[in-house]
C-alpha cells in the first residue's frame, strides 16, 4: 500500500520549500469522496491566509499533475498556530527549554499526560520535565504533542 503522506511529502517538500515555506507535516486523511489532505506550512515570520492560499493554489497543480491522490480530495493548507503541533523529532529539537503538552499512546509511570519542558531529545528519547518530575519519553509513544502558549 502506498503511504500517500509520505509521497505528498517527498513531492511538495522542495517545492514549497522554493517559494519560502517549510512544510511541517502531511495528514492524510482517507474517507471515499470525502477524504482529506492537510499540509501545515510555516515560514519566518508566520503565515497568513495569503500564505495558505497560495501554497494551496501551487500544491494543487503539483499533486494534479502527479495525480497522487486519484479519486477526489480536499486539500486544506493550514498554519500552526501559537499552540503549534509537534511531529518531528526536528520540532522538540526546534523548542528545546519550551512548555509542550503531549498525550502518549501508552502510559509512562501510570499516566498517558504531560505538560512540562522539553529538557533534551536524543536517541529518539524525549526529556520532559514536568510536576518536579524528569520523564523519558520515546517519540514513537506520542500520540499529539503541541506548544503550550501562555496569554499575558
């Protein structure tokens, strides 16, 4: 079976990367003719809805002309907010010393939610101080993980 994110990825990464983007991660989302491709996209500065709208408008020639994705789609590019997702071990690297919140897949030391500071990542391992605590949590257990932003 072909990983359809995964081919999105290898073909827009460049791409996008061309016109001033980083493309931070590909969801697929199969549903028959309701199915669903969400790229997230960021740059210095951030990004705004012009931003969105013409990444959308330059990633949907590319994936019409490689015909990724066969049947009908909908494409829908968005930013990552102030309470950015995490999705590769690049982003923990990225937001070393910064609050995260992370649900994981199985429970480390009786719990399955953390909120606390990423401390290191190395070896795939992610070092999350939280509650006076120190936890080590391997990225292959995180389920969601994204920045905590705090209102001042």
């Amino acid at each position: 079976m072909v990983d359809v994110a995964a081919r999105v990825e290898r073909l827009l990464s460049g791409a996008l990367e061309a016109e001033g983007y980083e493309l931070m991660h590909v969801e697929y989302l199969p549903r028959g003719a309701a199915s669903v491709l969400r790229l997230y996209i960021d740059k210095p500065g951030g990004v705004t809805l012009d931003d969105c709208q013409k990444a959308s408008r330059y990633a949907g020639v590319l994936l019409d002309v490689e015909d990724v994705i066969p049947h009908h789609y909908v494409l829908e590019v968005s930013s990552p907010g102030i309470e950015r997702p995490l999705f590769r071990e690049a982003d923990y690297r990225r937001f070393l010393g910064k609050e995260i919140h992370l649900t994981t897949r199985a429970k480390i030391e009786e719990r399955k939610n953390f909120t606390g500071v990423i401390r290191a990542i190395a070896s795939d391992v992610l070092t999350l101080e939280c509650d006076g605590r120190t936890y080590l949590v391997p990225l292959k257990q995180i389920r969601r993980a994204n920045l905590v932003y705090h209102f001042e």
